[in-house]
C-alpha cells in the first residue's frame, strides 16, 4: 500500500481517501462535497505558489489549501 496525505499527491495522480483527520464541522463539509473514504480523487491544477490545489472528486472540482490536504491520508494509483 502506497499510503501519503493529499498534499502530497503530484497533478495529474489519483487515488483514494484512506481516512481525514480534521474538526468534526470541517470533516462534514468534506463529506459533503465527496471527500468520503474510498472515493477516487485526482489533483487537478496547481496554485502559482503550489497553494490552493484543485482536485477533481466525482463530478466536481475543490480547491483546498495545504492546511487541510495534510490532514487528508490517502493512497496512491
């Protein structure tokens, strides 16, 4: 298992949501948009200063910052 957090997962590669180790508020906004466990995720576009980062989850795409994505374990494709 090839296991990382978000933020460190390069344009271009996808993988999955092992777990999200956010407040409970933020962790249900997630939840909202998608970000669930075992749902597929593909980092999308970059910022000018690699900040926010874009990722395509199910048929949206979020921009998020760092200061979430770290918090976010996930597994590489």
């Amino acid at each position: 298992m090839n296991k990382a957090t978000l933020d460190m997962i390069n344009v271009g590669e996808n993988c999955y949501i092992i777990d999200i180790f956010l407040e409970k508020e933020i962790k249900r906004r997630l939840a909202e948009l998608g970000f669930l466990e075992k749902s597929l995720v593909k980092c999308v576009l970059e910022g000018p200063f690699k900040e926010p980062r874009a990722y395509r989850i199910k048929d949206t795409t979020i921009a998020l910052r760092k200061e979430i994505t770290k918090n976010i374990l996930v597994e590489r494709i």
